[in-house]
C-alpha cells in the first residue's frame, strides 16, 4: 500500500513536470531548426544541429531585440528606484511622525490596493495623456511608480520591525531627519527593498498592458511588446518567431535559477499582503 | 517617536512629514483617485475621448452593458476562468500537500512547478498559440497515444476555445497558488506533525487535522482573488486569438470599446460595474474571514 502511494506520488509529479516542460522544450526544438528542416520535422522531433543559432540572430536584429531590452532595463531601472525611493520616504513618514490625517493617509493606501489597476486604465489614459506622456517611457515609469500600493504596504510592515529606540539615539547625537532615514533606516530597509525590486521587477519585465497601450511607436518597444508586434511580419514562420519567444524567456530562466529562494519570499509576500 | 518639530522656519518646513509622503500621495491621487473619479463622470456620458464636450447619457450605458448581447456575454466568459481557477487550485493544493512531506527532488519538483508563473505573458501567449496549432505539438502528442481521433481546432472552434484558453492559464498561475500553499504549510511547526505521529496519525489524518486548518485562510483567499482575476483575464485571450471565436473577455471587450471604438463612456460604465464587483468581493472576504488584526501606523 505505502509502495503503491509512493509511486503514485512520483508519476504525479514526472506527469506534470511534463506538462510544464513539454511545451516550452517543444518551442526551444522550433527555435533550433532550419526553415526546411522545421517544415518536414514534427515539433517533438529534437533539432538536428542544436548549436544552430540563426534563427535567434534573425529575431534579434529583425525584432529590434536589443532595443526592447534596453528600454526595458531603462524603465525597470528608473520605476524601481522612484518606487523605493517615494514607498520608503512615505512608510518612514507615516511610521515615525505624528501628523494631522495621517489616519486618513494610510486609509487611502489601504483602499487603492483593492482597485484593480486593469479597471482604470480607460479613465487612466486620459490623464497621462493631458500629461503629455503618451508615446514616452515616462507613461511607464509614472503609472509603474504610481499604481504600486503593494510596495508602500511593504515598506510599512517592515518599517514596524525597526525599533524606534534607533533613530531616537540618532537624534540625540543631532542627526536630523534625513540623516535618520539614509543612515539608519535605509540600510535596515535592506530585505524589504530586495522583496520589492524582485516582485516589482518581474512584473515590470512581464508587463504588456501598460507600454502596449501607452508605447505604441516602434522606437518605445519593450521585450514585451516587441515580441507581440514581431509576430505581424513573421506569422508563419514558427522557427523564428520560437527564437524570438526563447530570447525572452531566457533572462527569466537565468534569475530564476540565481535568486530561487528570494523569488520564493518575495512572491510570498507580495501575494499575501 | 514625537513628531515635534521646533526650529527655524525653514528647517521646519525641510523636514515636514508632507514632504516625506508627498511624493507617495500625489502619484496614489493622479493615478487611482482621479480616474476612479473621472471614470465615474464618463460613465454617464457619451464620450469620443477627443471632443471638448461630453454629452450627457444618463444610465444609457450601464443599460448597454447589462442588456446588449455583447457587453454582458463577456461575464459568461469569465466563468471559464472561474471554473479553471478551481482545477487550478486543486492541483496546486495537491502538490502543495505531498511536497511538503519527504521526497526527492523536492527543489527540482518546485522549481519546475512554479516557473511557469514567472514567465512573460507574451511568451506564455506564443508557447501555446504553437502548442494548439493544427498538426502541432498536442496533435502530435494526441496522436502518439493513440488518442489521434480527438485533435480539434483548439483555437478555432467556439465551442473549445475558451477551453483551451482557460487551460493555458491554468497552466501559468497554477505556480503561483502552490508556492503560497507550499509556504502555509511549512510554517507549521514541525513538532506538531511528530506529535501527531506519536499517536499514531497517519498522512490523511495529518492532512485532515493539522494542515487543512492551518492553510483555511490562503485558500479561501486564493478563490476569492479567482473571481476577480477572471474578471480581469485579458493578456492569454488578446495575444493567443485577439477576441475572436467568442473569447473576448471583459477586459478584451472595454480595452476595444476604449481604444478601439471611443466609446469612453461606455467602456468606463463597464469599468465602474467590475471595479464594483470587485470591492463587493472584497468585502465578503473580509466578512468571512476576519483579518488578524492588521495595524500599520
């Protein structure tokens, strides 16, 4: 019985490693082959040279790859230091300073989090439009440092953890509030920043919505939608437009197999926050 | 943590709380206030997004949404997302549950299972438009198990579309349900499990008695976020078929109505029934399930 369940309990988890897997190999098998040899081969035949790389360097130049990945690291740079720098000022603030409506302050944090960023974009448009910042990465970086409520809810749980008795000693030696924050509580803020840049991180690099919608010439592409826009021309060529999908996932393998337990605690607790 | 600040005016205002929040505050009111307002004007308007002027309506739009075919069938087509979310669960739950107990490649196992839900949508979107390609991987595979008679145009038939869309992100959030439940129960502590063995519990027992309490809260949480994220579904159904064959979601549907057809007002009144939708959900989970207390300031 105890040997019947265990083997039972394998099968499960081989079954769905494979369906995990099988699609995504599949398409790493397309990426490898030759137009010909994509054509006569069935998708779950492997490639015959696996060291054949044209159909990435295809994508890569026709896709404007690079350009996508250097706006992307552009905007991911610039939103995750606005988001770090305006969500630890804020939960510095409403943790250690006594101010009218304060209450009122952190009640309408607490609210935005249960509106669906999804829902507003409609009336969201307009506005960064009378901004100006249509078809500009600022649209992204503004609406990525603007619509993040989870990180400021972050910020303020870990905040609690920081005995006030510390900035209290840095006052007294005569430091002021600045000082307090970058000398003493930044430096504490350490895990709670790294929690943030890695959940924030992945889905800025993930986003589609927001530079579909806000980014639409070509220059302004990111990896995400310089993928979507590069399936136009190429539709029916699945060999390179598999190179250009595997060139997009690849960064993500790689982080994920250097930062696997930090990924783990921070998509813990931003999911249950 | 007085918050008294005495000195020379301009120090004062240098080191004025408002500043510190400022920044926070002005982003929250521009980018969820505003159009949270704003959406609601519209909502009642006849708008192009261009013209100086708006007409106004009345509720004309929020009867469009609840009586034109094609605005309220995009509810229907949630339930799909809805359903999956419930297989989504389950799987996620059941390996959650034997991963927790000894086993080999326990890293690797997880690893493999939650990837899935770090990948880029785009990605995710073009790895299934290929897998349900005709002739292609699950053809193949079908055929190869001798299954070959029940290949079907996965994307193309109305009646399995939605299917196959909703299995693709069963496929690409399952991860993200296991990892929590996986965290849940491991921060039970180990002694109560040795305790329980002591007296001659066995797995269902521990299951029934010491884990399913412990993880009640992340899994009624986790169905009530499955009714808003179908709500929300739009990346799987926009990449992999645009709307069509009857797939168009709610977000699929106002994102046209918007962008598409500049009918501001009419997307906006869709807009305000989900964001509703979604704050009643909101509060029937905090109904019925107290929050430990949570107190930030």
């Amino acid at each position: 019985m105890r040997h019947v369940a265990r083997t039972a309990k394998y099968a499960s988890l081989v079954l769905a490693s494979v369906v995990v897997l099988v699609p995504l190999v599949v398409v790493l098998f397309a990426s490898l082959k030759t137009r010909e040899e994509y054509s006569t081969s069935g998708p779950l035949t492997p490639p015959r040279n696996w060291f054949n790389v044209d159909n990435f360097v295809t994508a890569w130049s026709e896709g404007h790859m690079l350009r996508g990945f250097l706006n992307t690291t552009l905007i991911l740079v610039v939103s995750l230091v606005g988001t770090v720098a305006v969500g630890t000022l804020a939960a510095y603030a409403i943790n250690r300073f006594r101010f009218p409506f304060k209450r009122l302050i952190l009640g309408l944090f607490l609210v935005a989090a249960l509106v669906p960023g999804v829902t507003t974009q409609v009336a969201t448009y307009q506005i960064v439009k009378s901004m100006g910042l249509v078809n500009t990465p600022w649209s992204a970086v503004v609406l990525f440092m603007g619509t993040d409520i989870i990180s400021i809810y972050i910020f303020l749980q870990f905040m609690q953890s920081i005995p006030p008795s510390l900035d209290q000693a840095a006052m007294i030696d005569g430091a002021s509030r600045f000082t307090i924050y970058r000398k003493v509580i930044l430096p504490l803020m350490k895990p709670a920043i790294a929690t943030v840049v890695i959940i924030k991180g992945i889905a800025i690099y993930n986003e589609f919505y927001i530079p579909f919608l806000y980014m639409r010439s070509p220059d302004l592409n990111v990896i995400s939608t310089a993928l979507f826009r590069f399936k136009g021309p190429y539709g029916a060529q699945w060999e390179t437009i598999a190179a250009c999908t595997m060139i997009v996932i690849i960064p993500t393998v790689v982080i994920f197999l250097l930062l696997q337990r930090f990924i783990y605690n921070g998509v813990t607790a931003g999911a249950t926050k | 943590m007085a918050g008294r600040v005495s000195g020379p005016p301009r120090r004062r205002l240098r080191h004025s709380p408002w500043l510190y929040v400022a920044p926070a505050l002005i982003l929250l009111i521009t980018f969820t206030y505003v159009p949270v307002g704003n959406m609601l004007f519209y909502s009642f308007h006849k708008w192009d997004g261009l013209d100086v002027t708006m007409d106004p309506a009345g509720l004309d739009n929020y009867v469009r949404v609840f009586t034109d075919e094609r605005y309220w069938r995009v509810f229907l087509i949630s339930l799909y997302y809805f359903i999956a979310s419930f297989a989504q669960i389950a799987i996620a739950l059941y390996f959650a549950v034997i991963l927790s107990f000894n086993t080999r490649f326990r890293n690797l196992f997880k690893g493999i299972l939650f990837f899935p839900y770090l990948l880029n949508g785009v990605a995710v979107g073009f790895v299934f438009l290929y897998l349900f390609q005709p002739d292609g991987t699950l053809d193949t595979v079908l055929r190869l198990i001798g299954l070959g008679e029940h290949t079907r145009l996965w994307l193309g038939d109305p009646d399995i579309a939605n299917l196959s869309l909703a299995g693709t992100s069963v496929w690409r959030f399952t991860g993200l349900n296991f990892v929590l439940f996986l965290g849940a129960i491991q921060s039970i502590p180990g002694e109560i499990y040795e305790a329980a063995e002591i007296d001659g519990a066995n797995r269902w027992h521990q299951f029934r008695h010491i884990i399913a309490p412990g993880i009640r809260r992340i899994i009624s949480l986790s169905f009530i976020l499955a009714i808003s994220g179908s709500l929300a579904v739009f990346e799987i159904p926009f990449i992999m078929t645009g709307g069509a064959n009857g797939t168009r979601t709610f977000v699929v549907q106002a994102y046209e109505t918007a962008f598409q057809f500049r009918q501001i007002g009419l997307a906006s009144a869709m807009a305000v029934v989900l964001l509703l939708i979604v704050l009643v959900m909101t509060w029937v989970q905090r109904r019925l399930l107290p929050d430990e207390e949570v107190n930030l300031s």
